[in-house]
C-alpha cells in the first residue's frame, strides 16, 4: 500500500509539472510561430542555412559519443516517416493509421534484395520506394470513399494483415526469425559503416524529404491538397479531381516510408516483423499530431521531441511510459492544435486569408489543367 501511495504521488506531482510546463512552452511555441510568420524571406533563408550547418556538424561534435549518434540517426529517421505520414494526413486529410506498413515493405524489400540476390543498396533504396509506393496505390484505390473512422480501421487492418503475412511466409521472409546479415552500403568503393557516415546518409534522406514537402505544399498539387481536406466537396465543385490528388497523397508517403524502411534494414542489419506493428504507426501518428497536422517545421519538432524524450527518460524506467503518456494527454489538451500549427505560422486570421486567396488561385489553374 505503501509503494501504491509513493507511486500514485509520484504521477501527481509529475502531471501538475508536466502541466505547468507545457503552459509555459505553449506560449514559447506561439512566441515562435509569430516570431517566423513576421520575419522576411531574406531572414529566413540566413536562418534555415544556420540551422542546417549545426545539424551538419552535429555529429562531429558528439564523434565519440556513439549512443548520442545513434539517437540522432534515430530522430532523423522518424522524421522522414512522420513527414511521410504527414503528406497523407497534413495535406490530404486521409487517417492513416497502418503506416507501419510501408515502412515494414520498404524493409523487407532492401532485405531480401541484398541478402538473396546481392544487389546494391543503392539500387534496393529506389526499387524499395517503389513497391511501397505500388502498395499505396492498391490501398489507396479502394478506400477513396471511406473517411475519418472507417479509413482508420481499413488502414490498421492492412497494417495486421502485412504483418501476419511476414510472419507466416516463412519461405520468403523467415518469418519471426526475421532476415539477418543485410550488408554495408557502398558507393564506389566506400563502405558505409560507422555511426558518422550514417548519420549524413540519413540526413541527406532527410533533406530530399523536406524539400519534396515544401514544393509539393507550394505547388498547385499541394493546394489543391489542402482544399480536399479542408472541404472535399467545394473542392470538386470547382473541378478539383479529388481522387486523383488522395491517390497521390497515399503513393508518395508511401515512397517516402519505403525510403525510411530501406535506410532502417540497412542501418540495423537485421528486420523482423516485431519491428512494424501497430504501436510504431501510432507513434508516428502522434508525432504528426503532436507538432501540427500539415506543418512541416511543426512535424520535424514532434518527430525530435518523440524520439528524444523516451531517451531521456531511461533513468527512471519504471514511471517512463505513464509520464509518457500524460505528457501527450496533456498537450492535447492544452495545445490541440500541435505545436506549431500550419495557421500560427501563416500569423493568425490575416494570414490565413491571403493564404485562402493564392489557394483559390492556384485552385483555379489547377481544375483548368
């Protein structure tokens, strides 16, 4: 009874904690958002070039730190599955929550074709994309007409169902045992195999992902995007192909995830069924969720702060989880809208109403195409 009471007090005072401070980084996050909506192209662009050399040279401070490279491998790899996941749910309103799915195709391919047949890995990572992107397509299809719930629960389904099927075609993927031995990268002649020559394979992933993202949102494709999640039937009123666009969304963060999965059989040497299963597309999910559904700086930070703060939270492994999971209960709460949405970047009501303007415009050409 005695333990029950410590533990019980333990949770209590980390959740008023936890309470305070999400308060305090709710007004941090909107002090940001205004900050970056206000400031001009010019300013962005020095900022975003210094952001970039210091996740460049990241990994030659921390060089004889391999369990920080390793969390940073991690954190970038998450950040291309919850960018993934966020073409999907951010831009074109689908709930996906079997993402796992093509993360584990992705997987499975690089596996087998550098294990069975000894092909590159650079050959793998595009073929990889590919079928993941194959599969995208044969689940985006059929669920064009299901939406919210219903699409949740086909896409979970399709999650089990493939991990069934790597369980039980052991002639082909060995089952529960998994594939092991899946070989270095080379390019030409250099081997990729050390924490450091991993970390800016995944980074340059992770720079192809971000600059897909932000073209595909600015481009006609991507808008209209935005206005088949913000309201389907005003989109087709105005000629959009609202099928074809959910098509694509499914097709390209399918890639995407594919890509992430060819990196991760790579990385790890070994994939195993137990690697994919529902939890994993739920954290990916709530990484979406927690940054901002739609907004790409937004995601990248909940992808980091999901991947980091179970890290930091090993030394006290027995409350981890429950602070875990209050901590997310909290947010969405307090934050709901994640925490830097894509309006508080745009600067508010203003914002959002020039944004709605170039929308429409763009809306325009694109039913005129």
């Amino acid at each position: 009874m005695a333990n029950l009471s410590r533990v019980l007090f333990n949770l209590v005072l980390a959740t008023a904690i936890l309470f305070g401070l999400i308060k305090i980084l709710s007004k941090a996050f909107d002090f940001v958002a205004r900050y970056i909506s206000s400031i001009d192209k010019k300013t962005k662009r020095f900022i975003n070039i210094g952001i970039a050399l210091m996740v460049a040279i990241w990994p030659i401070v921390f060089i004889n730190q391999p369990y920080v490279l390793r969390t940073s491998i991690i954190v970038l790899l998450y950040i291309v599955l919850a960018l993934s996941l966020n073409i999907v749910l951010g831009f074109a309103g689908q709930l996906s929550i079997g993402h796992s799915a093509f993360y584990a195709i992705g997987a499975y391919v690089t596996a087998l074709l550098t294990v069975n047949f000894q092909i590159s890995f650079w050959i793998a990572l595009p073929t990889s994309a590919l079928i993941a992107a194959l599969f995208g397509l044969l689940l985006g299809i059929p669920t064009l007409r299901l939406k919210g719930d219903y699409l949740a629960i086909t896409t979970i389904g399709f999650g089990e169902i493939l991990r069934l099927v790597l369980i039980n075609w052991t002639n082909l993927t060995r089952g529960p045992a998994g594939i092991p031995g899946i070989p270095f990268p080379k390019i030409f002649g250099f081997m990729i195999n050390t924490n450091l020559r991993y970390y800016y394979l995944i980074l340059v992933l992770v720079m192809f992902t971000i600059f897909v993202s932000y073209r595909l949102l600015n481009s006609r494709l991507g808008r209209g995007l935005i206005a088949v999640r913000d309201d389907e039937i005003a989109a087709e009123a105005m000629g959009i192909k609202s099928t074809y666009l959910k098509i694509l969304a499914f097709v390209l963060g399918a890639a995407f995830a594919g890509i992430a999965g060819s990196f991760f059989a790579t990385y790890i040497h070994y994939v195993n069924p137990d690697n994919f299963n529902y939890m994993e597309s739920v954290l990916i999910l709530c990484m979406v969720v927690l940054g901002g559904v739609g907004s790409i700086p937004g995601v990248i930070l909940g992808a980091t702060v999901l991947t980091i703060i179970p890290e930091a939270l090993r030394d006290i492994a027995t409350y981890r989880y429950a602070i875990y999971g209050i901590l997310l209960i909290l947010m969405m709460i307090i934050r709901p809208q994640g925490m830097l949405s894509m309006a508080s970047l745009k600067g508010g009501a203003k914002s959002e109403n020039s944004g709605n303007k170039k929308r429409n415009k763009g809306l325009r050409g694109l039913s005129g195409s």
